[in-house]
C-alpha cells in the first residue's frame, strides 16, 4: 500500500534582534520575514499554497503567534 505524501512541516522561528523570523522547511531555509503577509510569499515562492498562513496546520510558530513581530514596529511608527 502506497503511503500518502507527507505533508511539509513549516516553521516560522523566534523573532531575531531585529524582529525578522527566519522560515524553514526542514533543514532548508526558505527565506527571512519581517511580517505575516512575507510569510505567505515565502511559501508561494517555495510552491506551498497555503491561503491562511495564521491559522494553517502545515505552520509551526515558534517564540509567538503570527502577530508577534518585536522589534518592527518601531520602526514602521517612523516612517
């Protein structure tokens, strides 16, 4: 019997000092986000298609939720 393909296991990690969050896939790195909507493009990029990247189960949030971006938003209240 044929196994049924694996389901990629996203994480989003812990905010760095600057309040980016590296996402990866396994051992490979798909790219660094500095907000949620840089999330979802990662994984269009990557091929993944997921259409809620808040509240999808493929995404393993690390160091807070998808509203967690310390360090950031300073720096938008500048601009």
């Amino acid at each position: 019997m044929a196994h049924p393909p694996q389901q990629p296991h996203i994480v989003v990690h812990s905010p760095a000092l600057d309040g980016s969050r590296r996402v990866t896939e396994g051992d490979e790195t798909l790219g660094i986000a500095t907000h949620v909507d840089d999330v979802g493009e990662i994984l269009r990029l990557a091929d993944h298609y997921v259409t809620d990247v808040e509240d999808s189960e493929l995404i393993e949030w690390q160091g807070g939720g998808p509203d967690d971006w310390p360090g950031l938003s300073e720096h938008h209240e500048e601009a």
